[in-house]
C-alpha cells in the first residue's frame, strides 16, 4: 500500500493531468537542491525539527507561538536550540530561487538535454515549475508562507535561454 504523500501525489496528478509523476519528483529533488545552494546543508537539527513540523501539520509560522505557549515537546525545543535558534529553521526559498535551483539540477542530471525533458513533462517555463509547485501545496506535499504566490515564478528566466544559452562549445578550432 502507499504512502499517505504517494497517494497524494496519485490523486493530483490523477486530478490536474497537465504533468506526470515524474515531473513532480523532478520538484521535490530539485526543492531539495535549491534549498541546499542557499542555505547549505541541513543539519540533524534542522531535520528533526521539519519533520517534527511535517508529522503534526503545524506551519513554520506557528512554532515560536507553540514555544510561547509551552505546547512543544523537550525534543523539539532542543533541536531548536542545537540549530541554532527559530531564524536557522526556516530553510524557505523564494520562487525565483527554486526555479533557478531547478535549472541547475535538471542541468547537472541531464546536461543538454535537460529542456528536452522537462519538455516531455510539458514543462515549457517557470510558470509551470509554479504551477506543479502551486499544486503540490493544495494537496499538502509542500508548504508555503504568507506572501508567496505563483507570480514569484513567473518570467523568472526564459526556458530556451536559460538552458540552450548556458552552454558553450569550446573548440581548438580557428
């Protein structure tokens, strides 16, 4: 039987049928990437925290209330303290920075094909890196913060330039 996030994944792509599942695992992976060049590594700490944060549904938004009000567990609050305090947790990137993020690891996975196959998810410019993204909040597989909206991928590079562009052949040739 699957997870409780594959069958989300399965009913939304099921539900939007615009892009496969693999492009949607193309953005956790990449999220993952982004999130890494921006912030570096994550820390135990970190992860102990998000995925505290994850089990229970609670916003990232909300922890320091829940610290206010004595409702987390010693464990939380220690990893809190070991990541360096509330500011160290939140590991968020803005949309330009996924999608930049995005490119970047389609590139590393796929050199230059990497638009070719984004192409065969229908994945064609950032706005649709917003729209998967976009989707995946509706249904729980990703979070967003207040002030976030898929405008923030919009135009953010044109896909032909952004990944066509970036190569260059070098040759010995004069």
């Amino acid at each position: 039987m699957a997870d409780a996030y594959q069958q989300n994944l399965n009913a939304l792509v099921k539900r939007v049928g615009e892009f496969p599942e693999e492009a949607y695992h193309f953005i956790r992976e990449g999220l993952g990437v982004a999130v890494d060049c921006v912030h570096g590594p994550e820390s135990p700490a970190q992860k102990a925290v998000m995925h505290y944060l994850f089990k229970n549904k609670i916003d990232l938004l909300d922890l320091s209330e829940l610290h206010e009000q004595g409702a987390l567990d010693d464990s939380v609050i220690e990893a809190i303290e070991e990541a360096g305090g509330f500011e160290k947790i939140n590991r968020h990137v803005s949309g330009g920075d996924l999608c930049w993020g995005l490119r970047n690891y389609a590139q590393q996975r796929w050199g230059k094909m990497a638009r070719i196959v984004l192409s065969k998810w229908n994945i064609h410019s950032t706005a649709d890196f917003g729209r998967i993204v976009f989707a995946m909040i509706e249904v729980d597989l990703l979070q967003k913060q207040p002030g976030d909206s898929i405008e923030d991928f919009y135009n953010v590079f044109d896909f032909e330039q952004g990944f066509d562009g970036s190569y260059k052949i070098l040759s010995d040739r004069r």
